[in-house]
C-alpha cells in the first residue's frame, strides 16, 4: 500500500534537495506531498502546497506578507499555514510520515510544526545543529533528529547519502502498521511518572497494574517526561495517573536539571482524570555538574552523586517545605477524584531509612506541610512504608482503579 510522506521545505534554497528527496520517496513507491514554508526568493521547484497556499492556510495573504517580509512576522504565519494543512491530511490519512530539512531558522520551523503534529505520526527532521543540544526543537514530541554533517546547501556526493537516508527512514516509519490510538469505551491508559531512585517499585507497579486488566505509560520524571504525560492527557490518550515521582517539581522551585515546569502538577486537576500522588523523589535535586565536583553552596548538605556529573544534595527543613509549597500551590486546580500518599518510610532510594541521605527531621518538616495545606479535595493517605515496598504501591494503584472504575 503507497504511504505518502510530508516534506515541509524552503524551495528558494533547497530545491534540488527537495527534488532529490522526491525521487527517493517515489523509488520506493511511495508519494511526496511538499509543502513550501519559506517566503522570500524563488522557489525552484513546484510545490503541491505554494507558499501563498501555506501563507492563506495560517490566516495571511502571501502578497501582504511579502511586501515588508520579516522572519518575526513571516515565521508564525507560514508554520501555523503548514500545521493546518497537515493536520487536515493527517486526521484524513492522506499524510503517514513528515520529513523536513533545515539550518537554524529551518530546523525550528520544521520542529515548531512537527510539535504540533499528533503523537505516533513519524517526524523526522534532517538539520545542521542535530548534533548539539536539540531539546528546544524536541520539545515533548517523538521527533527524530538526524544530523546532515555538512550544510544543506545544494547537492554532492555526501548530501544525497544523508537525504537517501532520509527519505528511506521516512518510508520505513510510514510503512509500519503499529497503530498508536485509543478507542472510546476500552480502559484508560494509565500513565505514570517514575524517577531512578523509584524503579524497582515503578516495576511492581507496573506488573500490578497489569494483573488487574490495564496499561501503562511510564515516564522518566526528568522535566521533559512529566510534561509529555501532562501532554497526553490533554490529548485523551492518558485517561486516568499514578504520579509516583515529583523531582520535577523540587528542581523548578531551584530551576535545575528537573525541572518541570510550571505547569506540571495542574493538569489531571483541571480535567478531573482520576490520579494517585506521591512525592517520590522529591527530597532531593539533581544538578549538572563537572564530575564529582561539589558546589559550593551544597558543601554543607548531606549529598550523593547519580552519575559523575549528577550530584544529588539532601534538601534541609527550610528547603523542603518550599518544595511542599509548591506542590499545595500547583494542586488548588484539583476539584476531586485524586488521593495523595504519604510514604513515612521514605520518598526515595537514597532517603530511606539507613540510606545516606536520610534525614527524619526534613522528612516530618515537608510531610507536616503537606498534610496541614493541600486542598480538602485531595484525600490524604497516611502510609508507613517506604515508597518502594510492594504494599504501598499496590495501595496506590488499588485506589486509583477504584477511582476508574466508580
């Protein structure tokens, strides 16, 4: 079965690149839908959506934008163009991959689209700056990024390897019959957040949650992973939440490795999914540093290092109730269906009882705080194991299909 593969390009510059890709995507006996997204000069290809098109699909006349072109202007138009014409396609299936090709204005307009493309759908984008820090052009969306080496800047011997790659890689993905869509009426999938110092009761988790008929989607708490959840709870995929790790929320309040961002934590409360809290992990941040090198500033806490170049300091009293804090602040959206568990034993591996950063006074500090000012629509439930031990996961998961199920 033909598949057809999206490619958003700027035709003024990239032409032959374009071409060649369409070859590519045709050999194989594929179709190539190219979308033109650049604004000034002269396109040297026809495309099968203009950049007037594009330009008219984001709400702009091209010719108005033309007359005082500027990438500050231009840009948001023509990426909201592209966004529409490929949602369409794609709610319609007439689009099975997306592949662009960019520097650093193409990469993040390509990416900008690509974000706004649902999850499951192949994104790939072929860029120059691949091989630097891409977590801006990411974001939370499964975007493959492929590294072009050289500059994308008319064909050679090398060029036409990378984009035949390329182009194989796109046909590969929109061939692949694995459907990711979740039909009205079955089980919620159950998404779940999860941290290293969590794992072995993430598993249990996750076993147990399957012997009682469900799914699960864990995500590694790490700031990109809790808002992907939050992500696809928004879009219906994620029906109902055990968020086991709050990390993302202690390295907002320091603004550190983490970090969550600030809405993380608001949005099963506003749309009244069922959720499990428990702040597993977050009695401690996780900052970049160089290997085994220990910050000033935390030379007085008690520390351990998750990697060479992760150091993990204890948080004192005074520090974790601003952790506290900002867990109340982030839960007043909360109106119902959500239990918090409070794990006496201890929220992580390295906290627990006889572990090195144990610390029973920061622990009751933060448990108090939690207890006298989360939102009376939030139950609190008081648990004396550890976070780890299997009865206090499975009491968290045996409330949270209560929840479903009632």
């Amino acid at each position: 079965m033909s598949r057809t593969v999206a490619l958003i390009i700027t035709l003024d510059t990239k032409d032959q690149e374009a071409a060649y890709l369409i070859d590519q995507i045709e050999s194989r006996g594929n179709k190539a839908l190219l979308l033109d997204i650049g604004v000034v000069g002269t396109p040297g290809i026809k495309a099968n959506y203009t950049r007037a098109q594009v330009a008219e699909a984001g709400g702009s006349n091209f010719s108005e934008l033309l007359a005082n072109p500027t990438r500050e202007e231009a840009g948001p138009v023509m990426v909201h163009g592209a966004i529409n014409i490929l949602l369409k396609k794609v709610a319609n299936n007439k689009v099975h991959a997306v592949l662009g090709l960019g520097g650093t204005q193409g990469t993040s307009s390509c990416c900008d689209i690509m974000q706004a493309l649902p999850y499951g759908l192949p994104k790939i984008m072929v860029s120059t700056i691949a091989s630097g820090d891409t977590s801006g052009f990411v974001g939370i969306k499964d975007i493959t990024m492929m590294f072009s080496v050289s500059d994308i800047l008319k064909l050679n011997p090398f060029t036409r390897k990378i984009l035949a790659n390329a182009a194989a890689a796109a046909c590969g993905m929109a061939e692949v019959e694995t459907k990711f869509a979740m039909e009205k009426g079955e089980k919620p999938l159950i998404g779940m957040s999860n941290l290293g110092v969590l794992t072995n009761g993430a598993m249990h988790a996750i076993s147990y949650i399957e012997s009682k008929g469900y799914e699960v989607i864990v995500f590694h708490a790490v700031g990109s992973g809790g808002r992907a959840m939050e992500q696809m709870m928004k879009e219906g995929i994620i029906g109902a939440v055990f968020d086991y790790a709050m990390g993302e929320i202690a390295d907002d309040v320091w603004s550190v490795l983490r970090a969550g961002g600030p809405e993380r934590l608001t949005v099963a409360g506003k749309l009244g999914i069922p959720q499990v809290l428990c702040p597993g992990g977050a009695e401690h941040l996780g900052i970049l540093v160089a290997p085994n090198v220990v910050p000033d500033k935390y030379k007085n806490h008690d520390y351990v290092f998750h990697s060479p170049v992760v150091f993990v300091p204890r948080l004192n009293e005074e520090e974790i109730v601003r952790v506290a804090r900002s867990i109340c602040d982030r839960l007043q959206s909360t109106k119902g269906n959500a239990k918090f568990l409070i794990p006496r034993g201890g929220v992580g591996r390295y906290s627990k009882v006889g572990a090195s950063l144990y610390d029973k006074a920061s622990d009751d500090a933060f448990f108090k705080y939690l207890i006298e000012h989360l939102p009376e629509t939030i139950e609190i439930v008081d648990c004396e194991e550890y976070v780890e031990e299997p009865a206090f996961v499975e009491r968290g998961v045996d409330l949270l299909i209560e929840m479903i199920e009632s």
